[in-house]
C-alpha cells in the first residue's frame, strides 16, 4: 500500500506499468500531488506559520499572500494560537494537524496520505478523522488514504480498495453511500454497520487465504 502511495507521488518508479494523473504520465514529485506521512516530516527549525507557508514560497508567490494561505488553512486545523510555536512545542496530534495544513496550503489536485493518524491515541485519532472530514468538505480535494483501521477508512472515504496480502493486489472497491456531512456518531448509523460488516468479511478471507 505504501509502495503504491509512493509511486502515485512520484518518490518510486514502477517497476512495471504506468499511473496517470488526469491524462498525465507520473514522473518525479510535482506540486499537484500533496504528500501526508505518518511522522509528519516538518522542518523543526521553523515555526508552525513558516512551515505552512513553505510550499507557497517555493511557488515564489508575494510573502503577504504565502501568509494570508498559510493563516487560512492553520485556522481550518483550528491551531491559529500556534503559529509562532516550533514543532517541537507541539503534541503528535497538533504536528499531523499542521502536516495536514502545510499539504493544502500547496493547493495540490490530490492529497496522498500514508496511515497519518496510525501513531495517534485513540482520541486524538479522532479529532482528525473529524477535522479532515471537514477540511474535505471545504476543499473537496481528492485524498488517497491509507489506514488499516475499518472503521477509519468506512468513516473517511466514498471507496474503499481493499488490497490483498503480499504480491499486494486489489481484492475488492466496496462503494461507500453514507451521505455526508460525517462525523464520530456515524460510526453508529446502521449502514456503516453494514458496510463494516461486509469490508471485515472480506480482510478476513483474505487473512484465512494467508494462512493455508
């Protein structure tokens, strides 16, 4: 799954095949593909604000314009307060928020994330399921998630790809049709039992086809 994320970013080759981005053959990294790791990967020696700004600063865009970005979309993240802190002053969660932040301050066309939340407690895990699901629903951007939590992934996305065990392959797209706006309590709606019953089936097939 990570090989995959990898490539859609252009930080691997192929080494067969090819991926396509609206038409366009993927080679090397590129400002239209926004990258979110699971060890947020900020510069420490900058502060929250100068973090967000980097990207639109590369793009060589006015200073007053890179912070006016910046300022939006650390206050989507809801750490306005923060944004003369290091990385350092901040907790795990806060660090992921401003990853999140600094990928879409890139204005990217698609927004790859590898397992962002795995590291994460419980709780806080859940304050950015639900604070990405809003910056989602402000940007609507096209995410490409990786997470091995059901519930995550159910909760998160429109589809669901479920890939098998190592060759990885696709096993199977199941369609997610819970309306949106989402948030935590959804988790108990009857359909998103449904579907978490049927994603389960099939993650465990796949592990009983591992075992044999």
């Amino acid at each position: 799954k990570s090989t995959l994320l990898n490539i859609l970013a252009g930080l691997h080759e192929a080494t067969s095949g090819e991926c396509y981005l609206d038409g366009e053959l993927i080679q090397g990294t590129d400002v239209k593909r926004g990258v979110v790791f699971q060890q947020y990967a900020l510069f420490p020696w900058l502060t929250v604000l100068q973090n967000v700004m980097f990207g639109p600063e590369m793009k060589r865009l006015p200073k007053a314009q890179c912070i006016e970005i910046a300022r939006k979309y650390i206050k989507i993240v809801g750490l306005e307060e923060f944004e003369n802190s290091f990385p350092k002053e901040l907790s795990g969660g806060m660090k992921q928020r401003v990853a999140i932040a600094r990928a879409y301050a890139n204005n990217p066309e698609v927004l790859l994330m590898d397992e962002p939340f795995g590291a994460l407690d419980a709780q806080t895990r859940a304050q950015l399921q639900t604070e990405l699901l809003k910056t989602w629903e402000n940007e609507k951007k096209t995410c490409f998630f990786i997470t091995h939590d059901v519930d995550e992934a159910i909760l998160l996305a429109q589809r669901v790809v479920i890939m098998s065990a190592r060759p990885g392959r696709i096993k199977r797209i199941v369609d997610i049709d819970i309306p949106y706006p989402r948030d935590q309590g959804t988790k108990s709606d009857p359909r998103f039992m449904e579907l978490k019953a049927e994603v389960w089936n099939e993650v465990y097939q796949e592990y009983l086809e591992v075992r044999k």
